[in-house]
C-alpha cells in the first residue's frame, strides 16, 4: 500500500484541535464535517480528521488578493 494513502500512518486530529486551529466554533467543523467538505473518520462515538485532509481544505479555500 503507497505510504500517502495508508490510514494508519496519518495523524488524526479532534475537532476541537481543528477548531483551534482554524479559529472556528466546533459546530463550524462540525458542518463542514455534515456537508462533505471536510472528510472525516468516525471512531467510537468521536470524529477525527487527518491533518492532510484539512490543509487540502485550507489550500482549496487560498485566495489571492487583487
């Protein structure tokens, strides 16, 4: 299996991590968790979300002024 696409070596973040770091409510990451946006994991009862995927997010969302 490539190393880039093996689950088991990616880094799992809490929602409440990506919040912080993205400076946003929990529900924020959580609706963009509902509508597909940003792709997650449910484990148990708690979601996580690998760190490749929410800077695919952020690097989708750059914008350039001018």
């Amino acid at each position: 299996m490539d190393e880039s696409n093996d689950p088991t070596s990616a880094r799992y973040l809490t929602v409440r991590e990506v919040a912080t770091a993205l400076r946003v409510s929990n529900m924020t990451v959580y609706r963009l968790v509902s509508s597909g946006e940003l792709p997650s994991v449910k484990v148990g009862r708690s979601v996580r979300l690998r760190a490749e995927d929410v800077e695919g997010y952020l690097h989708g969302r750059l914008r350039t002024a001018g």
